[in-house]
C-alpha cells in the first residue's frame, strides 16, 4: 500500500512539475487551485485593491479586465485566464501621483479641445464674414459704377445746355434740379455703404487678429502640452512576480489595455519593439479602442511556450 502512495505521489509531483514548465502562468495560481482543477492551465485572477478615488466600481474593473483577458483569447484563439474570487492573483488599482498627473493631462486636453473646437468656430464665422463683404465689395462696384454713369450724364447735360447758352424754362430748371439732388442723394448712400463696408472690414481685421493671438497661445500651449506629458511608460502598471498593480490611467481602453499588457507579463512575457503591439513598453501607437494581439505579440508568446 506504502508502494503505491510513493509511486502515486511521485506520478503527481511529475505530472504537476511538467505541467509548470509547459504552462508557466501556473506558477501564479495557488497549490489549492492546481489541486482542484488539474487540466485547467488557466490564469486565475481576481479583482483586489480598487483605490475609491479612481471613481470606479469593482464590478467595472472586473468587466474591463474580462475585456483584457478576451484581447488574449481572441487573438490566439486560446484560454488563457480565468475570473475567481478566490485567485492568488490581484489586480489592484493604486492611486499615486501618476493618476495625479494623469487627470492634469486629461483636463489640459480638454481645454485644447475645447480652445481648438472654438478657434474653428471662430474660423468658420470669419470665412462666413469674408463672403458678405466679397459680395457686399462687388455689390459697392456696380453702385460706384452706375453713380459715376449717372454722374457723367448729368455732366454732360449741364455742358451742352451751357454750350448753347439758352435759358432754360422753369420745368427744365426743375428736372436738372431734381436729377442734382438725386445724385446727391445717391452719393450720400453711397458714402453710407461704403461708411458701413469700412467699419465691418474694420471688425473682420479686429477678429482675424484675436483668432490669430488664439491660435498663438494655442499652438504655445500644446507645445508645453508635449513637453509636460511625454509617451507614458507602461511602469504605470506592474507586474511584481505576486500581483498586477496597476497606479495610472486615462480612460477605460487605457485600463483595459494595460491590464491585458501585465497579463502579459503574468504569462511570462517580456517587452517587444513593434510600438503597435501589446507588449510594447510605452502606450504609444497602439489602437486603444481596437485593439488586437500584433503578430509581434503572437511570436514572443509561441516561442515563450516552447
């Protein structure tokens, strides 16, 4: 009977040993798990720590890390992890200064974006102005036109009376009289639109110059923008050998992808250098609210398998 404890004891110390070399995500699930389930070669996690000024809820978390978990799935066609309360491995949410500084990037966005949604308003209202006065210009053009015409007609006609020196009866005086006030009259208009015209030009060039200043302190502000936040390193979240901590993030893609990259690193893995894939050490140009596993990713994982 002893015999056959020893052989069945050392059938499972080998079983369990062969096991942890293939699969080392093993390595993190508890004896108690690997006892209870022993062909499952799942990753188990759990949601631990959520820091309550995250604003976050631990059911959110753990719906996003779900969502983190199927970025592996997915793209290996594999299961690779598993949700259970009772798991030895946590992700926790860690407030420090890096979500500190994460919120000041997140509100100076919005200011850009809400200063850049206003200059193109202004853009807009300013191309809108441009065209009534192009069409008031040319509208002014006709008028200055067809003034001077009624101008040189009028000239024309005191001339030739003044050429044949005969006195002019009373109703004749009175129409050349009533022609010289209506281009009087004319010219008064005229003189008013053009008044008018000069004084929106006037306003036109005021707004093009505060658009300008705007867009001045705008391009300075995002050039302090880009110095003050770099391409943020992934050493926002970490994975201790024991546990994932995760301590900055912008939005829920961030988290989401960032829980897959330290899942990442829970299976073994090691950074890569294609900037679009998941195991790349700065989130920089991968696609947040897409994302799926580079072939990059697929690689370093197969050969972490062999």
């Amino acid at each position: 009977m002893r015999f056959w404890l020893v052989v069945a004891l050392i059938v499972f110390t080998a079983y369990f040993s062969i096991q942890r070399m293939m699969y080392p995500q093993l390595n993190h699930n508890s004896t108690i798990d690997r006892i209870t389930h022993p062909l499952d070669t799942r990753l188990r996690y759990r949601i631990g720590e959520v820091d309550p000024r995250f604003n976050l809820s631990k059911n959110h978390v753990e719906a996003l890390a779900h969502q983190a978990a199927d970025i592996w799935h997915l793209g290996t066609m594999k299961s690779l992890f598993v949700y259970d309360p009772n798991a030895q491995l946590s992700i926790n949410l860690i407030y420090d200064d890096r979500q500190a500084e994460s919120s000041a990037r997140k509100q100076e966005m919005r200011i850009l974006e809400n200063t850049q949604q206003y200059t193109q308003n202004e853009k807009q209202k300013i191309e809108q102005i441009h065209a009534e006065l192009d069409l008031a210009n040319r509208e002014l053009d006709i008028q200055k036109i067809n003034y001077q015409t009624k101008v040189d007609q009028y000239n024309q006609l005191v001339n030739m009376i003044n050429q044949s020196q005969q006195n002019l009866n009373p109703s004749a005086r009175q129409q050349l009289d009533q022609q010289k006030n209506q281009l009087q009259y004319d010219q008064d208009q005229l003189k008013q639109q053009l008044d008018t015209y000069n004084q929106k030009v006037n306003e036109l060039n005021r707004q093009v110059n505060q658009l300008n200043s705007i867009n001045q302190q705008y391009n300075h502000s995002v050039d302090q923008f880009n110095n003050r936040f770099q391409p943020r390193q992934f050493d926002k979240g970490v994975f201790d050998g024991q546990n994932i901590k995760i301590y900055e993030f912008e939005s829920d893609d961030d988290l989401r992808v960032t829980i897959a990259h330290e899942l990442g690193h829970a299976l073994g893995l090691k950074h890569n250098a294609d900037p679009k894939a998941l195991m790349y050490p700065m989130m920089k140009e991968q696609d947040l609210q897409n994302f799926k596993l580079t072939a990059a990713d697929l690689v370093m994982l197969n050969s972490n398998n062999k």
